[in-house]
C-alpha cells in the first residue's frame, strides 16, 4: 500500500522536475521571454509544490484552480 507521504513526495518530485526542465528551456532566452515562460509553466508548478510543502492539499490551493497544469515538452513549447 503506498502512503499518503510517498504520494505527496512523488508529486513534489514531478513538479520540482518541472521547474529544472522550465529552466533548461529558457536557459539560453532573454530576460524578456524567460521572464513569459516562467510565468505560464515555472508558476503553476511553483505554486503547488509550495502547497503541497505547506501541508495543504494541491488541489485546494488558491492557485491550481487559475492556472492550467503547462506541458513542459518542446513540440509545445512554441503553441503557447
């Protein structure tokens, strides 16, 4: 059976991965587009991984209801 703790630390995990893969895409960006880009992927999941170190559930976290969960895959990263 896997614990409650285990779940929340995997999802920490994903989003902590989600923010370092957001920084390898701007890396070579300016300050005006890294600044965009982490607006719309780096912030959502900045934001529940905050919650989520809280103690507060993910999905009741002011921000998660505002903001769309951001693919982070480079087929995307131009639709946005």
């Amino acid at each position: 059976m896997v614990s409650h703790t285990s779940i929340l630390a995997e999802r920490a995990l994903k989003l902590s991965c989600v923010l370092y893969d957001v920084e390898r895409e701007v890396k070579k960006m300016d300050g005006q587009q890294r600044l965009r880009i982490r607006q719309i992927k780096s912030r959502p999941a900045a934001n529940l991984l905050h919650a989520i170190v809280d103690g507060q559930p993910a999905e009741t976290h002011p921000m998660a209801a505002r903001q769309p969960r951001p693919s982070t895959t480079a087929s995307n990263a131009g639709r946005r």
